[in-house]
C-alpha cells in the first residue's frame, strides 16, 4: 500500500486525540499539511478513493447513541439489492453492511462461513429494539433469511435529547457537504456560536466519523475486517490488538460490545499470520470480507 493511501485512511478516524477541530477534519490540505507529502500527491490520492468508490460516505453519527447490532443470515446475494431496498424504508436502521463473514470457533479451532448483511438498530432500548426486530422480520420474511442476535445486555448509553439544533443539522451529514457558514445560515446562527458548539462535540467524542467504504472496489490492496467482541476491560484490549495491527490498521471503531478494525495485508500468508495472532489470542472473532457498507439517510434524528 502506498504510504499516502494509507494516511488518507488513518486521518478519517477522526476526532482523536491530536486533531478534534473542525478546521482539522479530513481534507486533502489538512492530510498533506499534517503528513508533510506534497499537496498534488494528496490530492490524486484523495481523488482516485473517491472516484473509484472505495470511500463512499464519511457520515457523522452520535457515539453515544444506543445501537443494537443483528446478523441477517443465509442472504442470497441475487436478494441483495431488493434487502437493501426493504432494510432503507425501516427508519431505524441506521447503517448495513453486506459481508462474506468468517466467525471463529475456539472448539475446534475452525472458522465457518457465510454471506450475511450486519445491521445496525437505533432504539431507545433492548426491548424496543426487539420490538422493532419483529417489524423487521415481517419484513424479509419472503426471503428466507435468519436473524440472529448478538447484543449481549442493555446497553448504557447517553439519551440524545440534550443535544440542539445544530447537532441534528449534521448528524447524518457527510462531513465533505457541510461547512461553518452553510450551517449558520441554514439555522440562521451566528458563525462563531456554530463553530464553538461543533468543536465542542467533537473534541468530547460526541460525534465521529464512519466512512462508508466498498472493499468489493478495491483493487490496488488486500483488505479486511476483524470484528472482536470486548471481552477485557478499559484499554487493554485495544493495546491487545494494536499490538497485532499497529502496522497494517486503517479505520478503528469502537463501540460499547465491539471492536472493528479495517486491516490490510501484503500477501496471503502475512493474513494467515495474522489469523494465527488472533487465535492465541482471543476466544471469538469475526473477519468479514467483499464487505460493502451502506447507509439509510431516512434514519431518525434526535430531537
């Protein structure tokens, strides 16, 4: 992988801790004025993700928001746009990704595997979330598929009714669309109160980043995705697997049950190696391959 791809990668999980301004979002300029490579690689770089569909979206959500994750099983890939289609009319599904999933099986140490769409549920609770599972069942119910569950409790995350008119502006909203003046004069709001009010969200961790990404568009290198339920406490097991991908991470998400990591990798057997690490190390994985990421721009806000 070229050293600017990967750069452009690494500056969009973002906010972090070095840069968490507005003025510091990904952007061409800010990746060659932060990397040091000159601007017109960055830019061909930045252009070519774009243009070949790699890097689709780069959608803020709310961290905290409570999210419910299900696996729609035994997905006939000649369904799929027709599932995609169903699962965007459900207001509460935020996001969906169709992967060819690898889950790891400490037994017997063998993997299984399957095509299946990840979905992710917004809900104020577990109980409407199976509420709306229920709704979501009825509506696949033609297409033979299997959902499985894989939260494990309640989750503790915030209520989003605190946050105002301007955090409901851009959420959902691809950070390349909007700027500081748009916003304020959308909302008819003064400049310097918008840029005060954003900033403060994300140097709080309050919004991120989630790019949407086609892997089934990448061409130029080897990808995949590991997703790992968290199972130790505090950072240790993000050192965990930092220490297996320093080199080779790309995008890393985390949310309160799961760790995802988008990887590359050289060669067949470096992912092989790869493979090992984690089975030394760690009871359940998942690796997802031919991923592709969607997003439902018809998903409730806060209010």
């Amino acid at each position: 992988m070229k050293p600017i791809t990967r750069e452009i990668f690494l500056a969009l999980n973002f906010p972090n801790e070095k840069y968490y301004t507005f003025s510091n979002r990904p952007s061409p300029y800010n990746i060659s004025k932060n990397t040091g490579i000159s601007p017109s690689q960055t830019y061909q770089a930045w252009n070519d993700l774009i243009s070949k569909n790699i890097i689709q979206n780069l959608i803020l959500i709310a961290t905290d928001a409570r999210r419910y994750f299900y696996i729609l099983l035994d997905v006939d890939t000649q369904n799929l746009n027709l599932l995609e289609s169903k699962l965007n009319q459900l207001y509460f599904v935020e996001t969906y990704y169709y992967v060819h999933i690898y889950k790891y099986h400490i037994n017997n140490r063998t993997f299984s595997a399957a095509d299946a769409i990840i979905f992710e549920i917004l809900s104020d609770s577990l109980r409407h979330a199976h509420d709306n599972i229920e709704i979501v069942k009825d509506v696949i119910k033609a297409y033979n598929s299997s959902i499985i569950d894989i939260n494990n409790s309640e989750k503790q995350g915030q209520s989003a009714v605190k946050y105002d008119s301007i955090f409901n502006y851009i959420l959902h909203c691809d950070i390349r669309n909007i700027s500081i003046g748009s916003i304020a004069k959308a909302l008819n709001i003064s400049l310097r109160t918008v840029r005060r009010k954003i900033d403060f969200y994300l140097s709080h961790h309050l919004i991120e980043i989630l790019p949407f990404i086609s892997q089934s568009d990448i061409h130029c290198f080897n990808s995949a995705v590991l997703t790992l339920p968290k199972m130790l406490k505090g950072d240790n097991l993000k050192n965990k697997v930092m220490e297996i991908f320093n080199d080779y991470y790309l995008l890393y998400r985390e949310t309160e049950y799961f760790i995802n990591i988008l990887f590359y990798y050289d060669s067949p057997g470096q992912l092989d190696g790869v493979i090992e690490l984690l089975k030394d190390n760690f009871k359940n994985f998942f690796i997802f391959s031919r991923f592709i990421m969607g997003f439902n721009h018809s998903s409730l806000k806060f209010s």
